[in-house]
C-alpha cells in the first residue's frame, strides 16, 4: 500500500485542531441617577434624548419597570445583590456600606458586578454605580484618602476624575466653577445653567474616561463587566447652556396632577428635605402650598436639560463601543435607580412609594434578539436585572435570588411563567404593584394606613380608593401577604 504523506498530515491536522470556546458576551452597565422614564420612547414628545431612543429602538425597552427602594443606595444595593430589603438597613443610602463593605470574601459573592469578576470577567467600575460616586467610602465633606472600597471584592478596576472639585463628592454636588453644594452650606441653587462645554460637569468626564476605558478593553482578552454611573440628573440639576437651549420654558408641561391625592395621609407623601437643602432656590417646596407654575416649570426645564446632556454622554459611550466592533458582543443595560416627583403630588423628590417615585427607565439590549416593548400589561422589577444578566451570559448562579430573569421576556417577547408584580419598600410602607393596580400598607399609626390606586381608571394615583373597594383590598392584600418575603419589619 502506497503511504500518502499528504493524506496523512490532512488527517493530523483535522483532528488536532480544535475550535476556540465562543467568547463570552461583554456588558455595559448604565446607571443614571434619579432617571425617571422621561424620554422620548417613553412617550415625552417634547424632551430631547436622541441617543436614549436610538438604543430603545434596538433593545428591549420594559415600560412598567419599578425599583425596590425610592432612594439611591438602597435600589442599588437591590439590584447589586439580586436581593429584596430584609431590613431596615437595607433601606438606608448605606446600605451596602453596612450590609457588605467590611465583610470577608464569601461563597455567595457580594454583588452581581462580583459574580462577574469569579467567572472570568475584567471589571471596571466608573462613577455612582453602588452609592459611592467613587467607589470609596468616606463622608460629604470628608478627604477620600486612606477610604475603604464601598464593594471590595467586585472591581478590578475602579476610575474616577474629581477634577476641579477635589473629591467625588464634591463633584457629585458640584456646580461649574468648581464650587460645591458642602462648601457652601448650602447657599447654592438646585439648577445651574454654565457656558461651558461637555466637561465643565462631572458626566463629561466620566465619559470621556469611559470611552478610552473601550478602547483599552477592546485589545484584551477576555470578556469585561464594565458600569458606568453618571450623576444628572439628580440634583443639582445643572448642565452646559447647550442643552438648556434645547427648550422653550413656556412650552414646558407641567405634571398633569399637581395636586394632593384624595383619601390619603400627608405622611404617605414627603418633606423635601432634599430639595429644601438647597437654600437659593427660588421658592421653598411645601405639602400645604405648591410651588408657583413658573418656578414649576424652571425646574422641569432644568431637570430635561440635565436629562439631554446625560444622553449625550450615553450617546458617546455607545458610539465608541459601536466604532470598536464591540456591540455585537456586548449586552447593554440602561437603568434608573427610581424614579423623582416633578411638581406630582406637590412633592419635588423621591422617597414616596407611589408610582412616580418607584418606575424608572430600564432598558436592556442583547445582541441577536429582535427590538421589542415590554407593554403595561408586564410589570418587572429591579431585582430582575441580577438574574437576567447571568441568564444571558451563561453564567450559573447556586444562590438564592429575588428575582426572575427577563431573557425570555428580551427574546421571545412573553414569558406566560412570570409573576406580575413588583414589591417596593420605604416610609414605613411596603407597596404592591401589578399590571393594574397599587395596594400599599403603611406600619403607622397615621390613617388611613391601606392606600389602592386602580392604574386604569387613574393613571395619576389621584385617589385612594380602599375604602370604597373593601372586597379587593382584601383580594390583593393576600397576594401581597403571599408575595412579601415576610423578612422586612418596617417597625
């Protein structure tokens, strides 16, 4: 028999090579800080966020999203761990920093982004993406030098710019001539309208930083988890002229129910200390008396300017990671830490538990899966985002999660196994949400302590109907009672 060299070098070859393992998939994580679903493919025909949009119309954009907690590091800390509060620490801006910061390495990772970084992933954190806007815990007014790490075992990589203002903190309150809501005890306004270019404002920075993090991540090797948190629009609503251009005031709307809700106790609503902090601002927020429409809608106009130029920042992240050749195997994820009354209720702020202070924008992009809305009619949560990624990622999760994963929902467009319902938890409430109705309970001795809002004939929660609907209070108040972990004591 003839001996064929070349067969036999043909054979060696097929059956030596093997097949490089499909890279894992990329994400970018968005948090923006106090970002209601006030865009345009929410409907807002009026606001400017081009970028937003376009990464909607490509993505899965869920239109009844709702956040556990009404304030910034306590939603964060849900959707870090996956987890609904089982405290009254986990309710509290520091809640990561008392429920994780100083604990060892354990088997349950400490976040979603620590998961991630186990399973091989580079993580680079840039901004507000747990409550620390830099990563570091430290005070207001406080140096961050010797500061511990708010999440210790979640980041490679953890970058940040104060700039002119010194500190993150500083920046995070920081206005353009690199003054700061601390330093000036509060003498300050809550807007700022500055001729200057992107820059002159923290989120310029941070998405220049961003980009070049890209570029850098685009030559490794490996997958990467990287976040980024950009801080408008939460207050100070401050942004460069440009974007406060992009208005006319007059033609501004105000918020289509301005008024107190019927049948309900001022203490369901709240104080504005927030807003109140800021000692300059034209006229003072109060429940018994609201602001007039002309400061009204110079506060709107201000909150949509600071809304426009954190899309632009977007706009940039996303057109680098399209210029890269990176989307294609990238999962994009856009979210809102809660959403903030404008004028609605007479409050400016968040820390309610009606429905404009817990939905928020969330938008979810996975490469391969056709563009969708995921209507009204499908109520998700926050605690969902945790199991979707590692559901799209292939990643195996052996730990016990709040949530369910909306892959099905992103690629398919139903998911009939789903619950619908979102549970949300503050001001001594734990409230309810389903694709129709909101049943809050309130551990007070304010009354009346059971609030209902029918989402289809009040889109508003204009007026409490519980009492006049006994019969489905009690209906809804034992799925509530079944749906609640029963680990969270507002007492």
């Amino acid at each position: 028999m003839k001996f064929n060299l070349s067969l036999l070098l043909a054979l060696v070859s097929l059956f030596s090579c093997k097949e490089d393992p499909p890279q894992k998939m990329n994400v970018l994580f968005i948090a923006v800080d106090d970002l209601r679903p006030e865009i345009g493919a929410y409907g807002n025909t009026y606001i400017q966020t081009p970028h937003l949009d376009r990464l909607a119309a490509t993505g899965t954009l869920f239109e009844n999203h709702f956040v556990q907690v009404p304030t910034c590091g306590a939603s964060r800390c849900s959707i870090l761990t996956g987890l609904l509060p089982k405290t009254s620490q986990h309710l509290s801006n520091a809640a990561l920093e008392k429920l994780i910061s100083d604990q060892p390495e354990g088997a349950v990772p400490e976040s979603l982004v620590h998961h991630f970084r186990r399973n091989g992933y580079h993580t680079v954190g840039i901004g507000k993406i747990s409550h620390s806007v830099d990563g570091l815990l430290y005070g207001y007014r406080e140096s961050p030098e010797g500061a511990k790490p708010e999440m210790p075992h979640s980041w490679d990589e953890f970058l940040f710019d104060p700039d002119k203002w010194g500190t993150g903190w500083n920046a995070f309150f920081g206005y353009a001539d690199g003054s700061n809501r601390q330093q000036m005890e509060g003498q300050v306004p809550p807007y700022e309208m500055a001729d200057v270019d992107d820059r002159g404002y923290p989120d310029g920075i941070m998405a220049d930083i961003a980009t070049e993090k890209l570029r850098e991540l685009s030559n490794q090797a490996g997958p990467f988890f990287l976040g980024v948190g950009f801080f408008k629009p939460h207050l100070p609503f401050t942004a460069p002229k440009k974007y406060w251009d992009l208005y006319q005031r007059d033609r501004i709307p105000l918020s289509p129910f301005k008024d107190l809700p019927k049948n309900v106790h001022l203490a369901s609503l709240q104080r504005m200390g927030e807003f109140n902090q800021y000692k300059l601002g034209d006229e003072q927020a109060s429940l018994e008396a609201g602001i007039s429409d002309d400061y009204a809608r110079k506060l709107i106009h201000a909150y949509y300017a600071s809304v426009s130029y954190v899309d632009a920042q977007i706009g940039k992240v996303l057109d680098e990671l399209d210029r890269l050749g990176l989307a294609e195997n990238t999962l994009v994820v856009v979210w809102g830490d809660h959403g903030w009354h404008l004028g609605d209720h007479r409050v400016w702020g968040k820390h309610t538990v009606f429905d404009v202070a817990l939905r928020s924008t969330l938008i979810i992009r996975h490469p391969g899966s056709k563009p969708r809305r995921v209507g009204l009619d499908q109520v998700v949560s926050s605690v969902d985002v945790y199991p979707t990624l590692t559901d799209l990622c292939g990643l195996s999760v052996d730990f016990p999660l709040d949530g369910q994963s909306l892959g099905t929902l992103i690629q398919e467009g139903e998911d009939l196994n789903r619950k619908n319902r979102s549970f949300s938890y503050f001001n001594k409430g734990i409230s309810m949400r389903t694709d129709r109705y909101r049943l809050t309970r309130y551990f007070r001795e304010q009354q009346p302590d059971v609030e209902l809002y029918d989402h289809l004939e009040d889109p508003y929660e204009s007026i409490n109907i519980a009492q006049q609907r006994p019969d489905l209070v009690e209906k809804l108040l034992l799925e509530w009672e079944a749906g609640d972990t029963g680990l969270y004591s507002p007492q």
